[in-house]
C-alpha cells in the first residue's frame, strides 16, 4: 500500500499548482489503486497542466466511471462535461460530442441547474463550430444567465467566452469584448479553475490581435504572463503564452525580443504544450519572412498549417514577397472567402496589397471598401492606422499621388503613435513612392532614409532590397549584417543557390544582396568581391 502521506502530498502538491509533483505524488498511489473519484480528478488536471494529454483523458474517464458507480450523479455529470471541453482542446471532436451526450442524459435527470446548465456548454461549443451561432448563442445566454443567478464565476467566465465567440461570428465584435472583459476580470480575481483560466486567457488574447486591439492584449498577455509565472511546472498553456507575446511584440518592432519570445513558445511547444501547436510555429514563421527567411518560413507556416488552422495571411504574404505573386493572389483569395467576417476583416488588409501587387486595382479597391466597413464594428488605433495606410497604397496605385502622400504621413504618424515601428516604415517607404511621382526627389529619399534605418534596426531585409531599388540608393561602402554574411558566402565559391540554401533566403533575395554589394562597394563580379572580402579581413 502507499503511505498516506503520498497521497496528502499529491493533493498539496495540487492546492499549490505545483503540477509536477501532483502528477508524481497522485500516479504513485494510482498505480496501486489508492485513487478516490475526486482525487482521479486532481489527477487529471494536473496531467492535462503538464502536457501529458492521455494520462488526463484516462484519469478522466475512470474518475467519471468511480462516480456513476457510487451513485453520485451531479459529479459524474460534470466530469462528462469537463471531458467534452477538453477533448475540444485535444482535436477529438467526435469522443466530445460522445461525452456531451453522456453528460446531457445523466443531468437530464437532475433537480441541479448549475450542473445542467454546465453540461449544456459542449453542445453549445459543437452549435459554434457548425456554424450555427444564433443558435450557440442562444444556449451560451442562458448558461450565462444560470451562472449570474447562483453565483459560479467560473461558469459565467466560459460562458462569457462562448457568447463572445457567437457574437463575433454574428459581426457584434464590441458586444463580445465588452463580455470579455467581464471573463478576464473573472480569471484576473481567482474566480475560474486552472484550466478555465488558461483556456478563457489564451481565447481572449488571441481575439484581441485579430481585432487589432492591442492594448487589450497587452493588457491580457501581462495577465497570463504572471498566472504562468506562479506556476513553474506549467506546461500546458505556457508555449501559447510566448507565441502571443512574440505576435504583439512584432505589432510594435519589437523583434529582437519577439525573437526570443518564438524560442521560448517553441521550447515549450515540443515540452508537450500541444495548444502551441499552431502558435509557436506561425509566430516563428511570421518573424522568418519578414526578416527575408523565406525557405524556413514557409517551413514553419506548414508546420503550423499541420495544427488543423490555415497560416493566413501569413503564407500568402510569404508567396508575395517570394515573388509568387500568382500563387499568392490564388491563396489570399481562397482564404478570404471561407473566412467568418471577423476572420476576413484581420486579412483584408493582405489580400488589398497582394491584389495590387497582382494589378487587379479593382478588387483592392473593393477589399478596402471593405475593411472600411468592417472597421465600424470596433475600431482600434492599430485598425483604424491600418485603414489608412491601405488607402494610402490604393491611391498611390490608382495614380492619385498626393492624396497617397497624405493618406502615407497620416498612417505614419497614427503608427508611431502607437508604436508599431515597423508599419510606420513601410508607410513612410509609400509616402517616399508618391513623393517621387510628384516630383520631389529630396523629400522621396529623406523619407526613404528614414524608413531604412528602421527597416535596418530591425533586420527587415527584404525591405531594406526594396527600398534600395525604389530609393537608387547606395551609401558606398556601407553594408548591412545580412550583406556582410552573403559576401563571406561569395567568397567561399558558394552560388547564389547554394547562398540561399545556407540563409534560409530565397534566390532572389540573395540576387538582390549581391546586386548591391557590388553598387556599394564599386565592384563588376563575383571574382572581384571574393578578392574584396580577403583583402578587406572579411573572411
């Protein structure tokens, strides 16, 4: 037999979140059969926390199985329930509708309404994912209401959730973050379990970036930071949370540290956190691209693409940037028309820049008609700046230079306001354009020098290529790290291929580097700058 105080100390071990040793302490007296019902449920929360998936779903079962043998109905009920939510989590949609059913027939028999009203959240869940959401909505306002009138802050927080997921689909996004910020207060104060917690945190701040709403999830995200900080054993949740500080730090230029924060979420991804799964590998493959990793990103948005949710617009702003652009405007397009209208309003603002790109002026017009519209439904700094500044590339497009010019700056400076650094240089990179279409070229190439300081610190090289070829721009002798790395490369006899290959670049990419390598440096020939890499201590 295990000692008592195993078991006493599997039960602290879980009172204090120190989840490891939870599991440790509880599956020693597990494995000689010493596991109460409740204590098969601390089980397997603790082992849902760690990552370790089939040890929380097998704890689960036989814990629901202890409790219909002992008659106890309102327990077996709810464990039913809890074991449909998190097999949503897990991607089993079918054992979740199995469980809900299971769940709905014992509570169907019960005087209990808070448990009723719990086990109706699966269902509800299974409504929202058919795409029934009036419907969803419906049932999430009535377990809300349920909620309310007896008190159960973790209930009214999930609730909350599903009504705002309903709501959103439906086009009421400010409706659905007003619930919101009622769920996060609610997790905030200690009113929701671990798992709600996790689930509601990670749910509303991913809603936030796709509404653009970055004080929200700034606000969230320093939320989430500190519950996982307390937990140190955390695993599960705790990759997700470093993919969504990597994606608000690269809405502020902030990539160095978004850097990091990819690290950090793809570490936690492969220690078992299997909600990262999409997260970590989309927040690596986002700063690969735009820092011009063109082949390991499009490995990675295929990586995350392997979660079930489509890396978009990511991928095809990859294609765009490649080069691609045919295979973009398919892709973009493809995407924009299956997509709820909170989706297609987070990608509109793509799909208008690679329409443009593709010369179908038209529909980019159309796309920023828009995302016009959609905006009205919860503006935000960052969504109202980005209006703009896709005005501002339509008009420049369409031949209206002045008004791009003024669109541009007024971007730029909403940009800079909010502190989104990398945005406010590509707008002043379209503020350079118009400039140059109006015919002054001192102005087009201070703003274009500015831009590329920006585009510089913040290793942006396939802009830092772009605006070489729109600015003429040479700055003799100068060269950037990456230009540093392609002449060592050269050097070696390596092709642009093989250079390519080693950078993680595309061909043209490197075609671009080495193009102003030789303006810069004055030189004709891959012979010429190999002889210039030795003698200048280079290599």
């Amino acid at each position: 037999m295990t000692a008592p105080s195993t078991l006493d100390a599997g039960r602290a071990a879980a009172a204090d979140r120190r989840w490891a040793d939870a599991v440790e302490f509880l599956s020693r007296v597990d494995a000689d059969g010493g596991l109460a019902a409740s204590d098969l449920e601390l089980l397997s929360t603790a082992a849902l926390l760690r990552g370790e998936a089939a040890i929380a779903k097998d704890a689960g079962e036989r814990a629901y199985s202890a409790h219909v043998a002992a008659s106890d109905s309102v327990s077996a009920a709810r464990v039913a329930g809890w074991l449909a939510l998190e097999l949503v989590e897990l991607g089993d949609f079918s054992g979740s509708v199995t469980w809900s059913a299971r769940a709905m027939r014992i509570a169907s028999s019960l005087d209990d309404p808070v448990t009723v009203a719990f086990v109706r959240m699966g269902p509800a869940v299974a409504q929202l994912g058919s795409g029934n959401a009036m419907e969803s909505r419906r049932t999430f306002e009535d377990v809300l209401g349920v909620a309310e009138r007896h008190g159960d802050p973790e209930l009214e927080a999930n609730a909350l959730l599903g009504r705002g997921k309903s709501l959103i689909e439906l086009g009421e996004v400010a409706s659905a973050f007003a619930g919101y910020d009622r769920a996060m207060r609610a997790t905030a104060e200690g009113g929701a379990g671990p798992v709600s917690t996790g689930v509601i945190s990670c749910a509303l701040i991913s809603d936030a970036l796709m509404a653009r709403d970055l004080g929200r999830a700034e606000a969230w995200i320093d939320l989430l930071d500190a519950w996982c900080r307390a937990q140190p054993s955390l695993v599960t949740f705790s990759g997700q949370r470093h993919a969504l500080r990597a994606s608000l730090q690269l809405a502020h230029g902030e990539w160095d540290d978004a850097a990091v924060s990819v690290e950090l979420a793809l570490a936690r991804f492969r220690a078992g956190d299997f909600r990262a799964a999409y997260g970590a590998p989309f927040a690596a493959a986002e700063l690969q691209r735009l820092r011009g990793s063109f082949h390991a990103a499009e490995a990675s948005y295929r990586r995350a693409a392997e979660s079930g949710w489509e890396p978009q617009p990511g991928l095809a702003l990859l294609h765009l940037a490649a080069g691609r652009i045919d295979v973009a405007q398919a892709e973009i397009r493809r995407n924009a028309a299956g997509d709820d209208l909170f989706t297609r309003r987070f990608v509109l603002p793509a799909l208008a820049e690679i329409e443009l790109a593709a010369g179908d002026v038209e529909a980019a017009r159309g796309a920023l008609a828009e995302l016009r519209e959609a905006s009205g439904a919860m503006p935000t700094p960052m969504l109202d700046a980005i209006v703009v500044a896709t005005g501002a590339r339509v008009r420049l497009v369409d031949g209206d230079a002045e008004g791009a010019l003024g669109a541009a700056r007024d971007a730029a400076g909403r940009f800079l306001a909010i502190g989104a650094r990398y945005e406010r240089a590509r707008m002043l990179a379209v503020a350079g354009r118009a400039l140059l279409a109006v015919g002054d070229r001192a102005g087009a190439h201070a703003a274009f020098r500015v831009a590329r300081e920006t585009f510089e610190a913040l290793g942006a090289d396939p802009d830092v290529s772009e605006l070489d070829d729109l600015s003429g721009a040479r700055a003799e002798g100068r060269l950037t790290a990456r230009e540093v790395e392609v002449l060592r490369l050269v050097s070696t006899g390596l092709t642009n291929r093989g250079i390519a290959e080693r950078l993680s670049l595309s061909e043209k990419t490197v075609a671009r580097h080495l193009s102003n390598i030789f303006a810069k440096l004055g030189l004709a020939s891959r012979a010429a700058a190999t002889a210039y890499a030795y003698e200048h201590g280079f290599v």
